[in-house]
C-alpha cells in the first residue's frame, strides 16, 4: 500500500558533502581510479497521516541526518572495506592527508544504501516516538552530478 503522503529533504551538491572514493572492481573504466564529487542527497519519507502541524516528517529535526552526512562524506576518502588497497589508503589517514570513511561498497547505490540504513536504524525509531508518527523511509537518492544518480528505494 503507497501512503498518501511524501516529503522530501534534500542536501544538495552546495551543500558541500564533497567525497573521492574509487571503484577498485571496474577495471575497465576510469571509475577504478580516486575520483570525487560534491554528492547531493534528497530523502523521502512518507505516512498516511500528518502529524499535528500537518506534516510528514519536520524538516528541522533533519539535522542528526546532515551531522551524520557531513562525517561520513564531507571532504572524506571513502573506501570499501574490501579495496585490495585498504591498508595503503589507511596510510593517507595516518599520514594526515586523508580523512577515511571505511563502508561495505562504494558508489552511489551504494551510498544510498548506507543512507537509508542509518535513517531507518538510528533517525526514524526516536522521531516516530517523539512525534507519535508513523513516518517511514520510502527511498534515498544519491547524485554524482546532473547526469548520474542511483536511488536506493527502501519498500
């Protein structure tokens, strides 16, 4: 069953969430060397129901979702935890040029995939209790530029 209602946020590229990572396993393309973009990220929630303001989710307590993406991407190194390169791109951290965002896969369904784990494991459990709402996560997109985004849908 679809909700009746949809509520986006969106941390668009001037956010500044600017990351390098690398795909390790695409041999056949450039996207196997460190690369980066400034990634934007737009979030839906949905509820059959508004909370008593008349919204889905209140955009300003969204700001444990920003903290938590600007840690995890803001001028980071992220790396997958399977790169054959780990321990050397770990140097970079030690080294103090690098600032390391170890996760499960790389790229932007991957990204959106971690997005909306951390939204539905650690964001959305202590807001539906405050607010008495029944909010969920209906889909993340995560956006290297105009052309190339990868939505993570979260049904």
């Amino acid at each position: 069953m679809v909700n009746k209602f949809i509520s986006t946020k969106t941390y668009t590229h001037a956010e500044g969430l600017s990351c390098v990572f690398r795909q390790w396993k695409a041999k056949h393309s450039h996207c196997q060397y460190l690369h980066g973009y400034a990634i934007q990220v737009q979030i839906k929630f949905s509820s059959n129901k508004l909370d008593d303001r008349n919204w889905v989710v209140d955009f300003g307590s969204c700001k444990q979702i920003k903290n938590w993406l600007k840690e995890s991407f803001d001028h980071k190194l992220v790396v997958d935890k399977n790169d054959p390169e780990l321990e050397f791109l770990k140097t970079l951290e030690e080294k103090n040029i690098a600032q390391l965002t170890i996760l499960n896969g790389v790229g932007c369904e991957k990204f959106a995939e971690h997005i909306a784990d951390m939204i539905c494991k650690d964001f959305l459990p202590s807001y539906n209790e405050d607010f008495k709402n029944n909010v969920k996560l209906l889909s993340v997109e995560v956006r290297e530029h105009d052309g190339n985004s990868a939505i993570y849908n979260n049904i």
